[in-house]
C-alpha cells in the first residue's frame, strides 16, 4: 500500500546540466500518477526504473514549456511500446488543441488514444478518484491559468478486533454489518456499540503539488494537516520581487504555507538555474518550517502507513 | 579552426537511462552547427558547455520525435535568454507548419524568429555557405523523407613562400596577385609559376552525418574521401533482417559504407535498447572498417588540422 514522491525533475525553466525540468512520480496503492512532464521526463522514468507502460494518468500543472514538454516523447515511447488503453491527461483544457495539432503530424499508427480531461482552473474540484484514493485540483496562481493536486487516500473501511468475533460469537452477516458501521444487539435485547467492535486499519494519508504560484493562501484550507507538501520555491528571499514579478514563491514563503497549513513535511523545488547550490533554500525553509526537504531527482518521499491500534477494550467496560 | 563533432545523443528511438535521443554539435571554424535535436538536447549542451546563445543554425536529418523533440524546449530556451537573430532550421518542410502550429500556443513575447528552410531530401543540394563551409543535403533511405548532411571545409587560401617574398623583391601588390593565383613575370619578361611561390595552408576537412538510413550506397560518391563519417548502426548483424524492415542500418553495414567510401574515420550510433552493452557493436564495424568508433555521450571527435608544408624549393630548380 505504497505512498510515495519520486523526484523526477527539480529545476524552473532553464534546465541545469544536473536538473531536469518538473515532473513527479506518485505511487498510491501501487498504481503511479505522473504529475508534470518537464522534457526528458521519460529518460528520468527509466533511470529510475519506474514502468512507463503502467502510467493510466498524467497531470499537467500548467501550459509552459518546462512542465509540459517531454508529453510529446512520452506519447510516441508509450506508443512503440504497443499500448491499446486509454492514457488520461488531466491538463488546462487547452492541451486538448495542442495534441489534436502534434498528432496530425507525429499520430500516425498510434494504437491508443490520449483523453484530455479539461481542468477548471479556478476552484478546487475532484478530477480523479477510484477504491482508494481522491485527487483534487488547487488552484494555484501564476501568470497563466495553474492548478495544483492533492492525492488524498479514502477513509479505509473499518477492522473488526478479532477477540470479540469469539467472545460474541458473530456470524459471517454480523461481521459484514458490524464493519459496515452498524451497532450490535444481542439477543437480550442489550445494544453494543460499534465502536466497541471496529477500528480503523490506518489513518488516510495525503500529498499535495503546489507549483507555479506565488505564495496564496487560499489553498490553505485545501491542503491543511497534508502529511506531505511539495511547494516550489524558484528563488530565494534575496529575490523575493522577482518571484512576485514571474509569478512564483521563495522558499521562506513555501514554509510559512506549510506551517499555516500544518502540514507534517514539506518538499521544496524548481529552483531557479541562478542559484549553483541549494544550501541557501534549505536554511530558509528550516528557519520557518524544520520538517523542509529538498526535492532532488531521484530522491522518494515516502509517506508511512500509520497502524492505528484498536482502542484498549477497558475503554468500553 | 576548430572542426570537431560532439555527441550529445546516441540511443535511437527509446532512450535508455544513459543514452540520449539523436543530437550532434559540429564545430567548424569556432561555429557551432546543431545536427539533429532529440529530447533533452538542450541539457546535454549545457552539460558539455556549449553555449546555446551562439547556435544559428539546427539541421534535422527527418520528422521522427527521437530527432526534433528537443526542439520545443531549446526554442523556448533560447527566448529566455534574450535571443534576437533568426534561428535558421534546416528541415523537412513539414516542420515549418508544425512549429506554426507549436508557436501558437508557446509562441507568446518571442523576441526572435525560427525561419525553416526546407530541404530537398530526393537530393544532394548545397543547403547553406558562409567564407569557410559549405553543407550540403545527402538523401537518405528511411521510413520517412530524410536526409544526411555533409559539412565540407571550403579550400583555403593560397600562402606565399616568406623567403621568396624577399628574394624576388616583391610588392604588396604582387603579393595579394600570387596569392589569388597569378603567375609572376619579372621585369626580364620570364615567367615563375604561381606554384613555385605558393601552398595550401592546410587540406580541407570533411565531416558527413548519416541517420537514419538503411545502408544506401548512392550516397559513396558524394562522402567520398570524408575525413569523419557518421553512420547510424542502430543494430547489429544479428538483426540484419529488422534493420531492412524499419529503415536502419546494421554496424557491419556502415562499416561497409566507411570502407567504400574510403572515409578515414567512422563514427556509429543510434543504438538500439535492445543492446545493453555497445562492444558488439564495435568488433562488428572494426571487422570490417578498422578506425570504427563508438558514438558515446559527451566524447568529441576532432578533425585535426593537416598543415600542408610548402614543396621543397629544389622541386623547382
């Protein structure tokens, strides 16, 4: 029940001759959502042994250039590769246009079909969402129409303590109701609560993707108590009205979002190619947030499961 | 004067976590041409630095995503970095609508123009001069209309013999005659031959770029005594039959090629990711043609300069 971050690409608009432009690998459950797909992305997929055939959906924050371009050799790769489902693309509804133009030239035998889902960039919706988990939009703000994600897993079902199917003797249909949430009666009529029976197996994880935006508090309510943030940080404070100017944040402003929002860890990236060394970023986040990180391609972040344990049954007596 | 390739790409259409997509940067007299521009170019230039601001002319050998995806980014690049010239694009004339289409989206605040000069790819075709080189279009054999490229060193200007500048007294005048070819009469009337005072400074060199292909002789008489040629080999003899059917060219067969050719150098590349390792590869084309080399990311072939020293004197006496 993996859920994880796989820095594919951690540089802004000029790629470095060591960063590549963004784009993330998120596994929930074992199923890999890509989001952002910065050129080079599908060389960065390889190197890090992660199965392009398996990815069913790509998420595209943004139109410019540095978290869009590698789309076009991901599309033919996937297709050498002999696809035949559907690839889901979630993207500003102008991506639509763009693939229908690039296909009438490089389509040619192409034995899938790539499906543009338009995002609304402007409100926080569900684009996605299956057994286990939910994605929402954030919308973001930048110079053009952006949208972050938040991968949220879905409230497990309910567990049943196993020493009270023995001491209640309950049947295969009260297991099922009890775990369904129903309470328990008892032949003498005595109701037993179903808290009493059930706990939940692991608390929901979450991630959220915010980038490009400047610092915006509006996504706050949207991504509170998110147990992984990954908010980019282009410049540092020494630039701070530069990145208002091009629409983007600083580090210390990633990490008073991920204080005000009480995220458990935050990830920083697409950094400016001005800086040589990311030291810089780091201090600054620390000083405001001290659970900050460095995306650099490669790394995983890893969200643990949290067991929670039954509550002790004296709690009930 | 430099005259040197560099390869920034070397896998064929599926890169691998090592091998980069189609791209070369020949340098010819201090300028550099950009052979064909695969996926994630514009990093691996930045990674060998080579500054992209000084690039004017790209040529794309054909319209397969694994040669022109990288172009989108470095256009894109470029623009970022302030450019104002033309960039003048060498390519199948279908690129120029593509990048119509393209620069609809992503062509916002461009400061420069991308001009597609379209190339005739049914025939050699000089495609380009300037006082030191000349290029010209070679057709190649592919699934789709492609050509290869031939950069050729124009023949420098004569020098004149120091020594004899003082011995017949000679003027400026005379001197810039000679050296455009003219013969020398003294006041006697006698005649000396222009070749008596002058040489080359240094035999023109030659370099010719050949992928994609299926191994095409009509192409010897035109890379004809080529100092360096580039053949792809994208596989090896164990898949002859496969070459033949998607358009590709075996090691053994370019090697065929750079010995009939009488080339002095053979460059192969475009591997398959089939081949994990490239040693087949090598003993295959050396069996054949002896100074075979690997193209490999980042390595640089050299055309050293042959200076050409004066004929003895005593040849004329």
């Amino acid at each position: 029940m993996t859920f994880s971050v796989t820095i594919l690409g951690s540089s802004s608009a000029f790629p470095t001759s060591n960063r590549f432009p963004s784009a993330q690998l998120v596994s929930v459950h074992e199923r890999p959502y890509l989001v952002d797909c910065g050129e080079g992305t599908q060389t960065q997929l390889r190197k890090y042994g992660i199965n392009i055939a398996k990815i069913n959906h790509i998420l595209i924050t943004h139109l410019h250039g540095d978290h869009m371009f590698g789309i076009y050799g991901l599309i033919s790769t996937m297709n050498m590769l002999g696809r035949t489902r559907d690839l889901n693309i979630y993207a500003p509804k102008e991506l639509d246009a763009i693939l229908a133009d690039h296909l009438k030239y490089f389509g040619e035998g192409m034995t899938y079909k790539p499906v543009v889902h338009a995002l609304n960039t402007t409100q926080s919706e569900t684009i996605y969402e299956n057994k286990h988990l939910i994605i929402k939009s954030l919308p973001l703000r930048h110079r053009v129409p952006t949208c972050g994600f938040l991968f949220k897993e879905k409230t497990p079902g309910l567990n049943i303590r196993k020493e009270l199917i023995e001491k209640y003797n309950l049947s295969l249909r009260d297991i099922v109701r009890i775990k369904n949430g129903a309470h328990h009666t008892l032949e003498s009529g005595e109701v037993i609560p179903n808290e009493k029976f059930t706990y939940l197996p692991y608390a929901p994880r979450s991630f959220a993707y915010c980038s490009d935006t400047i610092m915006s508090r509006y996504i706050i309510p949207i991504i509170s108590e998110v147990d992984l943030l990954y908010h980019e940080a282009t410049f540092c404070e020494d630039r701070h009205q530069l990145a208002l100017e091009r629409g983007h944040s600083t580090a210390m402003q990633a990490a008073q979002i991920a204080r005000e929002a009480n995220a458990r860890q935050l990830v920083i990236g697409h950094y400016s190619s001005r800086y040589k060394e990311l030291d810089q970023f780091l201090i600054e986040a620390q000083s405001v947030f001290s659970n900050s990180h460095l995306a650099e391609e490669g790394k995983v972040f890893e969200i643990p499961l949290q067991q929670e344990k039954p509550t002790p049954l004296n709690f009930y007596k």
